[in-house]
C-alpha cells in the first residue's frame, strides 16, 4: 500500500474505533482500512454519464486507497432502486453511491420514496457539473431563445419538445424553461435519451432539451443546433452559445455528479474520501476526463454538498408541483 493509502487508512481506522465499535467494524479496523473491495453503487444501466464517471471514479479510487473499488450496477426506478440498497448498506465505507442531479428531482414526482434523501445517505464529495442544452433541429427556424419563446406565445402548447422520460432531469429541465419564459410548449417523452436524440436528428420533433455532454458530437457535425445552455455561464465546451440568463430569462438548470455514503458514515471517514477524491479531481487526467464529459470538477466539503442537495430538493420539487409532473 502507498504512503498516501497507508495514511489515509490510519485515520479511517482511528475513527471507526471510536465511532463504530460493531463486531465486524471491531474485526476489519485490527486491519489497515481498507481491508477488502469497496463497492460503487452506480443506480442506472451502463453507459450513461453516472456509469461513464462512476467507472472513471472506481480506477482512481482503487489506485489511491489501495483495494479494488468495483462498481456495482443497479438500475431501476429512475436511480430509486440503486440508492435505497445503498442507504440500507452498513455504514462502514465498503459500499458508496454515485448520484445526480436527478436525486434531488425524485422526491418531487415520487410521493412515496423507500429512503429520505436528506436524512438517510451521507453527502461525500461532488464530482463535477455541466449545463443542460436547449436543442433544436436544423430545419426549425429557431436560432435563439427569444425567437424560441416568440414561436411558443405564437402557438401555444402546438410546439413540442422531446426529452429522455416522464421525470428525468431533461423533463424537469424543459418544464422549468416553460414557466420561466411564460410559454406553453408540450412534452414528448421517450424512452432514453437516445430514442430522443434520433427522433430530433430526424426532424420529428423541432425541439429537445438534453445535456451539453449528449449534444456535444451533433451540434458539431452539424445535425443539431444548440441555442443555448442553462447553466450560470456558458458551457467552455461550447464557448460561443450564450446562456438562457443572456437572453433575459430567469433560468439555471445545470447537472452534477457526487458521491454519497450511507446514513451515520463516520465524519473522519467521510472527510477522508472527501479529501482523497479532492485530489483525484485536481490531476491533469481527471479535468480531461471531466472535460471529454462537457464538464468541470467541482470541490465542495460534505457539509457544502449537502445544503447543495437541500437546495436543489426545493427547486425541483416545486418545478414538479408548477408543472403537475407525475412519475408513471
């Protein structure tokens, strides 16, 4: 094990010494922790931005503390299902989630939810954030947000737009765009944002709202045209495509990624993966990573990341209630 591994172990075990004197914690802190593989919960399918950054995370991890991080998918329920088995998980830094911005989305269209998402997992570490996009095909002659909302008050609700599902981060993101700009436009959702993606390249639908990261290779080779992006400043993948705030519309929708813990993750355990996976996004690969991801590291403390997901809890769960969103 390396110098850094074998000091971040030492503390790691100091504190589930004190903290969680269990028989099993007991036996496993005799040893330098981590003393067996760590588990990754990953709650989507592979190959999407949580699998792509969870993975890229398990290889940085595994060589910084010295034990096999392995990453564990389980999808099902929009990251429902994945996070409870997480949160139910004993607290001993063996088993760790990997989450979005759609976990602070869920509680707004899930009325009954099997885990607190405040209370009942430990906030760790963010990863990174981009911007949603608001994308249109070619052929609509859309070109900026002010001609966008011009053509929706010129046609209510006869404009739709697609997104990856009932409840995704990208319905939220399009729904949130409606009452901030005061239009009516109507939802089509698919399932996935692939289906979605083939459908707008084709020109059956004139509008999608995706992220800079799935966007990013068609406005490129020309099949798609992005009029803007929603987060606080424009996307550095995407320097020259302003912002929705630029054209004088209220709208902030940006997607994050994090680590959480379960529910009583020991503080001294958590401040140490929070500090080990702060210097995993200062190294020239991980930005690169980030970057191939249309994406920057974000550094927060646990405490910060936390009051981040309080925040965000309240955002989407009163865009959920303006807009009447239900979970199928």
């Amino acid at each position: 094990m390396g110098v850094q591994a074998t000091a971040f172990a030492a503390s790691v075990v100091a504190a589930l010494q004190l903290a969680l004197p269990g028989p099993t914690l007991a036996a496993d802190s005799a040893k330098d922790y981590p003393s067996r593989p760590v588990r990754l919960i990953v709650p989507f399918p592979p190959g999407g931005s949580n699998d792509i950054l969870g993975r890229f995370m398990a290889a940085k991890l595994t060589e910084r503390i010295g034990q096999q991080v392995i990453v564990d998918n389980r999808p099902g329920a929009d990251g429902i299902i994945g996070t409870d088995l997480a949160a139910r998980a004993t607290p001993d830094g063996y088993t760790l989630l990997i989450v979005s911005t759609s976990y602070t989305m869920n509680p707004g269209i899930h009325k009954k939810m099997p885990f607190d998402p405040v209370q009942d997992l430990t906030p760790i570490s963010m990863i990174g954030t981009g911007s949603n996009a608001i994308v249109v095909n070619p052929n609509f002659p859309v070109k900026t947000v002010k001609e966008l909302i011009a053509a929706a008050k010129a046609k209510p609700g006869q404009i739709n737009y697609a997104s990856s599902g009932i409840g995704g981060f990208n319905h939220f993101g399009g729904e949130l765009f409606k009452t901030a700009a005061g239009i009516d436009m109507t939802h089509v959702p698919y399932k996935g944002g692939g289906p979605a993606m083939v459908d707008i390249i084709a020109g059956h639908v004139p509008v999608l709202f995706s992220t800079v990261t799935q966007v990013l290779p068609h406005q490129r080779s020309g099949k798609l045209r992005v009029i803007a992006t929603g987060g606080p400043k424009r996307s550095p993948a995407l320097p020259d495509v302003p912002t929705v705030m630029e054209s004088g519309v209220n709208y902030e929708v940006t997607i994050w990624w994090g680590v959480l813990g379960p529910k009583s993750l020991p503080s001294a355990l958590t401040d140490e993966l929070n500090a080990t996976i702060a210097k995993i996004l200062t190294e020239p690969d991980t930005r690169k990573r980030l970057s191939a991801e249309a994406a920057e590291p974000l550094l927060v403390t646990p405490a910060e990341f936390g009051q981040i997901i309080r925040k965000d809890i309240i955002k989407w769960t009163k865009v959920a209630r303006d807009a009447k969103m239900q979970a199928h």
